[in-house]
C-alpha cells in the first residue's frame, strides 16, 4: 500500500499513527502523530528522519524498550499541557516479517479514562470503610464490594504502572534522582549511584541528597525548584553557574564542578518539578550528565587561544621592533654615505694646507719652538689625510676580491676612527702583537669592518670614564688569532646564545640596529674563519677573531 492510500486512511483518524523500518528510519506518520509528538520535543517531524534521533534523550531507551515487548502490551505515558496532566496509551507492534521488516506505533488519548481510575483511585478508602455486614444491606454490599474489586484493579495498575516507571528510572543511562514533596527520595538509580558513590539502600526515603555533592547540609537545585524558591534564593546557592530551561517551565540548568575522592568532575544537571493532575507540585526530579571532557577541551581550547594571542603579541612587537632597526639602518647607511662625501671635500683643502706648511718649513728661518709647532701641524694635516682616506676606503662598496694583507695595519687604520671617541671616554688601548704575524689571504674591507664593530662593542660595553682594551694576536697553527679583550660589563648568559642572531641587541633601539656581530659572523664564515666569545664576566668580554694564513 503506498503513502497516498495510507493518507487517505489514517489522515482524518483521531488516533496518532507512526509507521518505521527497523532502525527507526520514519515511512509515514498521520497529523494526530505530529500533534502528539509536539508535546514531547520542539523538533520537526518529517519522513525519511530517525524516530530515535528526533526524540528528546529521556524517551529513546524507553521507546527501544516498548518496542522489544510482546505484541499486544500497551504503555501509558503522562504529559503535562496547559499546567493540565493528559495521558496517552502508546500501542507498538511489529510487522508479520519480523524485526527486519519494522514496526508501527498507534497512540491514544486515554485522559478521561485514566482520570477516571485516579478518581476512582482516591475513593477505595472511603467506599472500603462504608463497607456493611448484614443481612438487610446484602445487596448494597454486593454493590460496594464490586466497586471495591475494581478499585482493588486500577490500585493494582497504579501500582504496576509505579513499577515500569522505577524500572525506566533505573534502567536509564542518564544518572537521575526523584523527590517527593517532603524532600525525600523516591528513585536513586544506578547510573547515580556509581557516578557518586552512594547506593540506592542508603539514600531512599531519606532527606540526604546533598550528600552526594556537597560537604554539608544545602538544597540542591531539585530541593530548590520543588519549593519554587525565588530567583534571588537560587542565585545565592549557584550564582553565575545557573540558567533557566528553554524547554522546561520552572526547570533550571547548572553547570559546577565536584569532587569525588580527591578527582574533579564537571556536572551539567537539570531539575524539573512534577506535577499532579490539578497543577500541584508534588516532587522533583533531577538529572546529570558528566561534561568533564568538554570542560577540559574548553580550558585547553582557551589555553591554546591565550598563547596564540600571546605570541601574535610577539610577533607584531617583533616585526615592530625590526622596522625600527631597518629604519635605523638605513639611517646609518646614509650617514655613510654623508661621511664620505664630506671627506672627500674635505681631501684636498687638508692635502693643500699640508703642502703649503712642507713649503713653509723648508723655506722659512724660524726659531725651534716654531719649528716643532709646525711640524707638529704638519703631523696633524697627515693624520686628518689617513683619516679621510680610510673613511673613504671604508664606505666604497666591497671589492669582495681577496688579498694579501697585514692584520696589524687593519687594526691600526680602525683604531683612527676610534681615536677620538676612546680619548673623550678615557679608554686606553694596550696593545701586543705577534712580532712574526704573516700576511693573511682576505678581502681587507670586510676584515676592517669585523675589527671596528668588535672595537665599538667594547667601547659601548665599559662604563664612562673608565676602562682598558687590550688587543693581541697570536698564530695558532695555521689559523692567525686576534685577541680583543675589554674591561666592560660583561655579556648575559641568556644574551650570550642571540648575539650572532640577526636584530639582536642588547642596545635601545636608537642606538643600534642588531646587525653588527650578525654580519660579522658572516664575513667571518665565508672567510673560512670564525668569530667567537672566548671569556665574558662581569670583569669583561673577550672576542676572538681566527683567520686562516693561507
């Protein structure tokens, strides 16, 4: 039979009607279903859907279970709509093919029945104490005895039906407990049990629930929602960790983390009140579910979220610091570039004034302290023209051709530059050389700069108006060692491992670019050489330069 001929049929039906294969996979459903099914969940109903995953978690254990029962045994399930309670005889049966083929749900409202056995329910004590022996009243007994055996009958299904619901209860996955209106508990079922320690034998009928959670007497939320405590009242108990439930009128979610044995869990829980038929709360129950796991992820997701940040911080101050340094460079490249243009004007006026004092000297009748005072100039304009000539050399873009050269001649030309700004600081130089040093094999510019950046690191590291820097060299083997040793402040240990890193500097950011040592060690290693801290403490610092003699 297809779908349209079962619409014609089941469509006007006042009964609701479900229809799956084995897995729980919807063929049809009728509009009475889809009206009962809102009762249950907000979810859309539709074909082709999972029964089971449309189903809130507190009803799919128990639909498997209804399923699995003989063919022929109704269930009654309880609602609440409208602040009224309404029942529903839910009626599943399996296909004549077998389990494979699926099985079909018919679902009926029974409220006026079923309300009719709790009124009946109520009146079995008062009908059982009118109860009369006597021979004149036989046949009122007779009456009241037959009412008093169907009482007797819907006691019994009340009673079966408070049997199915424990054993739903315990049978649930989900850890639950229940109160009655007293506080006391009616079901601790098992999931509970191992969750917290406590079995069921120690807990039922009793007031004790806090025990499982907490280290002294409080209410939980159940204790909290069975006596309508006002919001402020639930806020003091569970402050920020409380929310109420979208789906559940007068239910609340928390969220809170306990300790069992010394272990921590985190614990989402829920707690709902029950309700009678006339719209009295008469208990409470409450469910929980372990979310320590997501907890844990949500605290290493937040971690990991802290240090990323962290290190973007980082490295945005890094490529901060970095422009700056580019930017600094590139000043310094200009002040080069500046320096030598000066030198070069200022070449020819010195080389002038130099010739014409020769001259002078050669030619002039003057006393001897004339006479040294103008040799002295002539020194001066010399010394001026070394300089000018080495600044000149020095900012000329690399040959990169190497050479023959004289170690100590490079020293000597570096240690002009740095005349001046030694003599103003009060640094003096000692200096020892190898009286046997061979020539070395380099290109003498890229020497040159290694040389001065290791004498400008030992001026910056001594304090003003003090210090010594003594500079040596030696032939070990085959290599030609320069020795620059200074009475400074010394190299940190955690500084030590970055200085040959390029923008590493210990110097603020106007002062130096953190360039220095990095291309030194540069030049050094395509010289098949090395430059090295060889001492450093807070007495000073030695750098080593080694080149190969041949």
């Amino acid at each position: 039979m297809d779908n349209l001929t079962l619409d014609a049929i089941f469509s006007q039906r006042p009964e609701g009607t479900l229809c799956c294969d084995s897995s729980g996979k919807i063929v049809f459903f009728n509009p009475a279903f889809k009206d009962f099914f809102r009762l249950l969940t907000t979810d859309d109903l539709f074909t082709g859907g999972n029964i089971f995953t449309l189903l809130p978690n507190r009803y799919r254990e128990l639909w498997r279970l209804y399923i699995g029962q003989p063919a022929g045994e109704d269930n009654i399930i309880s609602l609440i709509q409208d602040n009224k309670v309404r029942y529903w005889q839910l009626s599943f049966a399996r296909s004549a093919a077998g389990d494979e083929a699926g099985w079909s749900l018919l679902v009926r409202d029974i409220t006026p029945l079923q309300s009719q056995i709790n009124e009946l329910r109520d009146l079995y004590q008062a009908l059982e104490n009118q109860f009369v022996d006597g021979a004149d009243q036989i046949e009122t007994n007779i009456i009241l005895a037959r009412e008093i055996s169907e009482r007797k009958i819907a006691q019994e299904k009340l009673s079966e039906s408070k049997e199915r619901l424990s054993q739903i209860i315990d049978g649930n996955s989900i850890p639950t407990f229940v109160l009655d209106k007293n506080h006391r508990i009616t079901h601790w079922n098992k999931a509970l049990a191992r969750l917290t320690g406590l079995a069921d034998e120690e807990v039922i009928g009793r007031d004790v629930q806090w025990r499982a959670f907490y280290s002294h007497k409080r209410p939980t939320m159940a204790d909290l929602v069975l006596e309508k405590a006002p919001e402020r009242e639930i806020k003091r108990f569970y402050d920020h960790k409380y929310r109420r439930s979208v789906l559940l009128k007068d239910s609340y979610e928390v969220e809170d983390r306990f300790e069992w044995q010394g272990e921590y869990k985190w614990l989402f829980f829920t707690a709902a009140p029950l309700i009678n038929r006339t719209g009295e709360i008469i208990g409470a129950i409450e469910t929980l579910q372990d979310i320590t796991d997501r907890k844990e992820m949500e605290e290493k997701f937040l971690l990991y979220q802290e240090i990323l940040e962290k290190r973007v911080k980082e490295r945005t101050m890094q490529l901060q610091k970095t422009y700056e340094q580019l930017l600094h460079a590139e000043k310094l490249s200009a002040v080069g570039k500046l320096a030598a243009s000066i030198a070069h004007e200022f070449g020819n006026p010195i080389i002038g004034i130099r010739n014409f004092l020769i001259g002078l000297h050669k030619t002039a009748v003057m006393d001897q302290d004339d006479s040294e005072m103008l040799d002295l100039a002539i020194e001066e304009c010399q010394r001026v023209k070394d300089l000018i000539s080495n600044l000149q050399n020095f900012n000329r873009p690399t040959s990169g051709t190497a050479s023959p050269m004289n170690i100590h001649k490079a020293i000597d030309d570096m240690l002009i530059f740095c005349k001046k700004s030694f003599k103003e600081n009060k640094i003096l130089v000692k200096k020892d050389y190898y009286t046997q040093m061979p020539e070395i094999t380099a290109v003498a510019d890229q020497i040159k700069q290694v040389i001065l950046n290791c004498l400008n690191n030992a001026q910056e590291s001594i304090y003003p108006g003090q210090g010594i820097i003594r500079i040596s060299t030696e032939v070990n083997g085959n290599m030609a060692l320069l020795h620059i040793k200074d009475t400074g402040k010394g190299i940190k240990d955690n500084d030590l491992i970055h200085i040959f890193e390029p923008f590493f500097s210990t110097k603020p950011a106007v002062e130096g670019t953190g360039l220095g040592l990095s291309v030194s060690y540069g030049i050094m290693k395509k010289h098949r050489g090395n430059i090295e801290v060889t001492e450093t403490s807070a007495r000073g610092t030695t750098f080593t330069i080694s080149l190969p003699i041949n």
